[in-house]
C-alpha cells in the first residue's frame, strides 16, 4: 500500500511541475495542449487536486 501512495504522491507532484512549466517551449506539443490538458483534468479527478 505504502507503493500505492508514494506513486500518487510522486504523480501528484509531476502534474504540478509541469503545470508551471511556460508554453511555447515546444510547438508540437503546444498544438495538442487541449489533449493534454483533458488527460490532465482526468487524472486529477481520479486523483484528487492538490490545487
């Protein structure tokens, strides 16, 4: 269980750095940025939002 909770916390934590990343670093992945942020939105609903 201890697994469990350390990969949500770890997950948690990736979501949030790359939140606070700036756009514009790459354009590709700029152009699929509402895929991204529906995956994102996904995750923190099954995750819980630490916002």
């Amino acid at each position: 269980m201890h697994d469990n909770f350390h990969l949500h916390g770890r997950t948690i934590d990736l979501i949030d750095r790359i939140h606070d990343l700036s756009a514009g670093c790459d354009p590709d992945f700029d152009a699929e940025l509402d895929d991204l942020e529906r995956e994102f939105a996904e995750l923190r609903l099954r995750f819980g939002n630490r916002e």
